[in-house]
C-alpha cells in the first residue's frame, strides 16, 4: 500500500512539476553591465549544483554560468550531473538514493584538473545541502566559499503543494501517504526528497530510518532526549564532518522571503519546527479548536549547533557563517539577490 501511494507521489509530481520545481527559473535577471575593474588573473573556479526539476546544462543554469562569467572574467565554471542526459539528470533529483550520487559527485569533482586546488561552489535549493554534505564527507578537492540558496538545511516538514488541475486528488493522496510511508525503505533507497524529510513529529523514526539528512546533520537521539527509546538507534557523530566544515572560509546561506516551497522556508538557515507535541497548543474555547502557529527553532538553538556537531558553531563564532535573504518565492533569483554575493565570494583570487 505504501509503496503503491509513494509510487503515485512520484507520478504526481512528474505530472504536477511546476510546484515541484525547486530549481532555476529561466528567466533570471539579466543584462550583463558589469565594471571591467573585477577582472582578476586566476578567479578560483566555480561549481554549480542545480536544483529540483532543473538539470545542470538547462537554459536558466547556462545562462547563470555566463552571467558569472561576465562579473569574473576567465573563472572556469563547472555544473554537477548525476546523468549527462538533460532529462535522465532531471529524473535523478527526484528519483535515487542521494548517498550513491553524493558518491558519484566526488569521483567526478576529483578527476577535473581545473578544480584539483579547491573551488567556490554555489548550490541551487536542494544541491546545497548535496554540496554541504559533500563537503563534510569528501572534500577533496575542497570548497573554499559554499552558498546555498532557498536549501532545506534541516530538511523539510511538508512535500511541495499539488495544484489544483487533474489529477489533484491522487497528487493529495500521495501526500498523505507520504506522511506515513515517508521513511519506508523503498523512500528511502528511491525518493530523493524522502532522505531530507524531517518530521519534527516523528523525531525517534526520522532518526533511525532517514538513511541521509541525519547522518550528515549528526543528529543522535540524545540531542532530543530520545536517548532511552529503543526505536532510535545510538550511533556516533562523525568528527571529520565537523573538521571538514570547519575548513571552509565562509558558508553563505541564502533564505527566500516569501518562500512558500520550502516548509518551513527557516530550513535554509538551519531552522526547523518544533515538535508540536512539545510546544503546540490546542486551546478549547467556547467550542472552537485554535491551533498555535508552528514554533521555529532558529539555528542557534537547535542541538546541532548547540552541540558543535558539524562545526557549523565554530564556523559561526568565528564569523564566517553568514545569513542572506533574497526577497521573493522560492529560487526567484534576480541579479539583485545574486551578484553582489558572487562578486563578493565567488571568484577570488587562487
Ligand atoms: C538591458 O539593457 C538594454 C540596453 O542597455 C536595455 O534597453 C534593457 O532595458 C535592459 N534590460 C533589462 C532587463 O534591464
Ligand atoms: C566519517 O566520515 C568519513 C568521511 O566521509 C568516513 O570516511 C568515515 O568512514 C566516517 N566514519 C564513520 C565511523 O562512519
């Protein structure tokens, strides 16, 4: 049953792919009047990792690619695929098993000559929590800047909302499965956006079953006073993520202001909610039914800053995690909203 409604989630949102298109917009920004003064001998290169329903050489990332180009005269700027066919590559960020391609990834960075002293990279919705966990597994060769833009840090608490049109009613079926079927094992091994589905309610079985956003979160039960249970599993944090990510120079992470794609939008900077079993209120009054707006714990309160488990608290007392928004929905990335961050952070000098 569940893997019948998982299999229809992923029909559904083939059919319905505009909510689900977590990626580049093809119209960007445009009009490339950049000052000559930014040229630089050796801009350190660039590596782009695109997002959902995107594909790393569609229109909106080529022209991306030569938008940063223009600003940094020379950089070599290189995009991820986990299928060089456009629309294999497409398929790939909606269907697999994330911890394979992260695999892949490595192997293809570390056989590109331009790249073998290190790189800038830039990661569109889900590719910068992809990009984040290459950095705390492989690294090599290493990132010097990671931006994230619109990213799901901590995981998303809802599946993107189907449109109202044909076939709404299976894609809403699905949704519901997917709440309970979310960390089964064929979600698991096969929907990308089931390995960084977190449900604040569902703590003990995220934290055992989710077979990726935990691991590189370096989340263990005890961080939620779970440490008793029997469903969660004891493992231990793995210290390299936290020496890796602490060798970046600056982690830049972009929030959407208006990002109503991302549940809760907070994910980009580490938020998430909180367990509404812990802090949300029912209140019964005079016969109505009021629910509490859902509390968003910030990043400087979750234990996986609180407890340096990934150095992201490291980073940020030393001054190099630094949060950005962009106005507007979800990858609605103008010129404004990236290129004083490019200018600033991408490209500098090797
Ligand atoms: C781009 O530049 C041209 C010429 O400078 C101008 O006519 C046009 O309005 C600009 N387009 C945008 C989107 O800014
Ligand atoms: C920790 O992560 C590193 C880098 O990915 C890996 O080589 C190592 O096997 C991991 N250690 C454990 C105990 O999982």
């Amino acid at each position: 049953m569940v893997v019948l409604a998982l299999g229809l989630l992923a029909v559904c949102s083939q059919l319905f792919s505009y909510p689900w298109v977590w990626a580049f917009p093809t119209a960007i920004g445009s009009n490339a009047s950049f000052p000559a003064s930014v040229v630089r001998s050796k801009p350190r290169p660039l590596v782009l990792w695109h997002g959902l329903g995107d594909s790393h050489s569609s229109p909106g990332m080529m022209k991306f690619a030569d938008e940063v180009k223009a600003v940094h005269e020379g950089i070599f700027v290189y995009s991820i695929y986990i299928a060089e066919d456009l629309e294999e590559d497409r398929k790939a960020g909606w269907l697999g098993n994330i911890n394979d391609q992260l695999a892949t990834v490595a192997d293809q960075l570390n056989a590109i000559e331009e790249l073998k002293d290190g790189f800038d990279a830039i990661g569109f919705s889900q590719g910068g929590q992809f990009l984040r966990a290459y950095v705390e597994r492989y690294n090599s060769p290493p990132i010097h800047n990671l931006i994230t833009f619109g990213s799901q840090h901590m995981g998303v608490s809802d599946l993107p909302m189907c449109e109202p049109g044909p076939g709404y009613i299976w894609c809403q079926l699905a949704r519901r499965a997917a709440r309970n079927g979310v960390y089964g094992a064929w979600a698991q091994a096969n929907l990308i956006q089931a390995q960084y589905y977190r449900d604040p309610d569902q703590l003990p079985a995220y934290l055992s079953r989710n077979h990726f956003l935990p691991n590189v979160n370096n989340e263990l039960p005890e961080d939620y006073g779970l440490s008793g249970t029997s469903t969660a599993p004891t493992t231990e944090r793995n210290a390299t993520y936290a020496t890796n990510l602490k060798s970046l120079n600056k982690f830049i992470m972009v929030l959407f202001t208006e990002d109503k794609t991302v549940v809760p939008k907070e994910s980009s900077w580490f938020g998430s909610y909180a367990p509404t079993d812990s802090l949300g209120t029912v209140e019964r009054n005079q016969g109505q039914v009021i629910l509490a707006e859902k509390t968003i714990i910030p990043m400087r309160l979750q234990p996986v800053y609180m407890t340096d488990a990934i150095g992201l608290r490291s980073l940020d007392e030393r001054g190099d995690v630094l949060l950005e928004t962009c106005e507007g929905e979800h990858m609605q990335i103008t010129r404004l909203c990236w290129k004083g961050l490019v200018n600033e952070w991408v490209g500098g000098p090797m």
